[in-house]
C-alpha cells in the first residue's frame, strides 16, 4: 500500500508527535509513504478567513504535486485533510473557482485527487483483521474516549469521514487493540481550535467542556487525531486548573501514539516525551 | 387606508454583498436555530449565526461587521453540518470577515485579524507556516506579552514548537499564488 502523506505545517513544529507516530507506525503496518517533494502550507484557517480563492490555490498546489505522484494523498493533520477535500470539492463544482485556480497556479487541477486520513486507510484499505496481526501488545481494557473534533467530520458532505455525528473508526482501532473505546458524547464538540492564542480564555472553557465529559464518561485517556485538539486540550489543562481549581490529569495522546505502543514502539520514536500531561499511567496498561 | 412602503426607503444593507462574497443564499434560512444550538461559542457572544442571518435579512449595514461573533466563530462549521437548508454559515462568516477588513471593521478582542495577517506573512515568505515567529511578531502587535508567557518555556523544552522557520517548501509556487492574487484583487 503506497501513498502520497502530506505532512502538514504542524508536523515540523507543535505537532512533531503525531509525524514520528505516523512515520513510525506505518511502516510497521506495511504501509509506504512518499512526501511529496516541496509540499506547502494548506493555507489552513487563516487563508479561508481571508481570501477563498487563496485558500483552494494553497491546497491546489499540493494536490498538483500529488497528481503527478500518481498517488492518493494521505493526511494525518485535520486541518490539512478538511482544506483539501475543501479545494477539490470547490475546484470538481465550480467552473468559476477551477479557472481562478488554475491562473493562480499557472497550471489546470480537476480536483480528482483522493484525499484520505491514515485512520481511514488503515481501517478501509489494511482492514482490522490485517491491524490487528500486526500487533504486538495490548491495551488491556484501557478506556479511551476517542475525541474526533470538527474538521474530519465537519462538513459532512465535504468531509466524508465516518459518521459526521457519532463516529467510531478511532474507537475501533482502540478495541481492536483491547483497548474499551467509550461511547460518549462530546466526540465532535469543539475544543475552540484556531482561537488557542487569540481567545485562550474561551479555548479554556470548550476544552474544559470536554475533558471533563470525558473524565465523566470513564476515560482513562484521550485519543485525538488532530494537532490542534491535541495542543488545546493537553496544553490548557494547566490554566483549566488555574481557572477553576479542577485538576483533570487527562493524558491527551495521538491514535498513532496507541497504536506504536501495541506494535512494541519505544516511547522516544512515538514523541511521548512530548506530552504535556504525563502518560505514564496509559503506558502501564500496555502488555 | 393602504400602506405604501417607498421602494427606495427600504435599506438593502449589506445582505447582497455577502452573497456576492460567499455565494450562499441566506434567505432559505427557517430560523430553526439548530445553528445557533449547535454553535460552540454562541453562549459567550452577545449574537449567534441564526441572529446574524435574521439582522442582514433585516437589512443591518455595517455595523454588524463590528460584532465580535464574526471573530469569536471558530469555523467549525456545526452550523453549516446541521442546517436543514444546507446553508453553509461558515462560509456566510468567512464574507463577512472579509467585509470587515475591508471597511476597517473594529478589531475584536485578541485581534484575531492580525494574527491571519502574520501568519499569512510568513506563509508568503517561507511557504510553511513559522509559529514561534509568528506569535512573537503577535505578542509585539498586541502587546501581550505576559499572556501564555509560561507556555513558552514548556513547548521549547518539551521540542514542541520549531525554533527556526521550515526550508523545504517550494516557495515559488506559493509566492506565484500570493502575488498572483493581490494583484487580482486590486482589480
């Protein structure tokens, strides 16, 4: 299984975690992955909060290079994965759009490029049976509460991944590694994303929001797949505490960082180390 | 006695030019408020998406790119995913912010236009995303040092955040984009 993985902008910096995890992990999972070379920026919040035609021609040109890849474009950042189904949806049904595109990039994109999130293509590609032959330990009953948040599910007609409202594909992944995947229902609130400097205060009360259910529903730890959930929510727990006085000791870990774990990873190849909240009482339960 | 209403005394406001912006339609809107329900931040904001659609078919001007929904909108688009109407709200937001900047709308709380506008910067120049850069030139823009001021040492030691800016980007196609469409819309 080969894929085009576009790495994302966090990857190099706050999210550094989730690029070792996913590097680490794929091999291992029989999948290979070419960075398209010279990849750029998605143009992510910023550009669609203020030009539409430049935020489609910043993903555009990604998705260009990966055509010529003659491969499919896997994403593990939610932001990245949301702009590009985004700008092939725009350029694939709108006349207007593809020929704006098309003069900024000096060069025609169909919009045809499949985009996928390495979640799906372990679970619709590799399928659960092959994952779960690969592994090595287990999660011994841990209880997850997978958190999804907007942009993988949102909007759902654009976005297509699993269910925009209740989805599972991570919570399967955790049961398939023995984990307990928890049903419950703050999977696809917002933790406050894109705001995390600008209105900390109100990332503090959303984030909040859904550490606390979490705790509520029984989770031992969270797994996110999105860089910026993962920040916000991990981060903000020290000022949640300063806050409120309550100390939820959430650890907040990528699915790739389970999955090294039950595939025999060391902790420093997955990027632990660079949890804010500690992990250590998730790493005993693995065996 | 009939009542006659002047056409010319009923005020459009600026309903139009948000279609113009986003092309979405607005006015299938039911006020069902599922947006509003659904909308992470619509309980810290003085207004709420259903109410930003009721005031521009209302015919509201200008003033409205002052209210600070337009930039405490985290564009999560629940709005838009749960809309009977299908009407992509988050797009309608993404119109007025660019309205707002256009007409040098007040700036909201944490300034939110400014951060765009730097990390935008350094997207032109590096083709990547530069964050430590960028929230320094924002700390010195909006002079919030102190703010998070503790975060900074724990993301440095912990490796999460870059020191230096990204090299490998092809910087000339996203150059070629930027340029291409300033030019574009100064036309």
């Amino acid at each position: 299984m080969k894929y085009a993985y576009f790495p994302g902008c966090s990857a190099e910096s706050t999210a550094r975690d989730l690029y070792l995890s996913t590097l680490t992990v794929a091999p291992a999972l029989g999948i290979e992955f070419v960075e398209p070379a010279g990849w750029s920026c998605c143009g992510t919040t910023m550009a669609h909060q203020v030009d539409h035609d430049l935020s489609v021609s910043l993903a555009a040109a990604n998705l260009l290079k990966v055509k010529d890849m003659g491969l499919e474009m896997v994403v593990s950042c939610a932001s990245c994965y949301s702009r590009m189904k985004i700008a092939n949806h725009e350029i694939s049904t709108n006349l207007k759009t593809r020929e704006k595109t098309a003069a900024a990039l000096g060069r025609d994109y169909d919009g045809s490029v499949k985009v996928r999130h390495f979640v799906e293509i372990i679970i619709e590609d590799m399928g659960l049976a092959a994952f779960k032959k690969a592994l090595k330990h287990s999660l011994s009953g841990l209880k997850v509460a997978s958190y999804y948040g907007c942009l993988l599910v949102r909007p759902p007609e654009i976005a297509s991944f699993d269910d925009p409202e209740n989805p599972v594909y991570m919570d399967r992944l955790i049961n398939a590694m023995g984990g307990v995947g928890l049903d419950w229902p703050h999977k696809v609130e917002c933790c406050g994303g894109s705001l995390t400097l600008t209105r900390s205060d109100l990332v503090v009360k959303l984030s909040e929001t859904i550490i606390a259910m979490a705790k509520d529903s029984g989770a031992q730890c969270m797994a996110v797949a999105c860089p910026m959930c993962q920040i916000n929510l991990d981060m903000r727990q020290d000022d949640i505490l300063k806050a409120t006085g309550h100390r939820y000791n959430m650890p907040i870990l990528y699915i790739t960082q389970l999955m090294g774990l039950c595939l025999g990873m060391s902790e420093q190849a997955l990027g632990l180390n660079k949890l804010i909240i500690s992990p250590q009482e998730t790493l005993n339960f693995i065996r | 006695m009939p009542i006659r209403i002047k056409k010319e005394a009923v005020k459009r406001g600026i309903i139009n030019r948000v279609k113009e912006i986003s092309g979405i339609d607005i006015n299938t809107c039911l006020q069902c408020k599922k947006c509003t329900n659904g909308c992470p931040v619509s309980g810290y904001t003085a207004s709420s998406p259903s109410e930003v659609i009721k005031k521009l078919q209302l015919g509201a001007g200008e003033e409205l790119l002052d209210s600070e929904i337009i930039w405490t909108c985290v564009s999560c688009a629940t709005c838009f995913s749960r809309c009977p109407m299908e009407i992509d709200m988050a797009r309608v937001m993404d119109a007025l912010r660019v309205m707002a900047e256009e007409t040098g709308a007040a700036k909201p709380d944490g300034n939110m236009p400014l951060m765009n506008k730097i990390l935008l910067g350094t997207i032109k120049t590096f083709g990547r995303t530069y964050d430590l850069g960028a929230m320094a030139l924002y700390k010195a823009g909006t002079a919030s040092y102190m703010k998070d001021m503790d975060k900074v040492p724990m993301i440095l030691k912990k490796g999460k955040i870059a020191l230096l800016p990204s090299q490998g980007a092809d910087k000339k196609i996203v150059k070629q984009i930027f340029n291409h469409l300033e030019k574009a819309r100064k036309k």
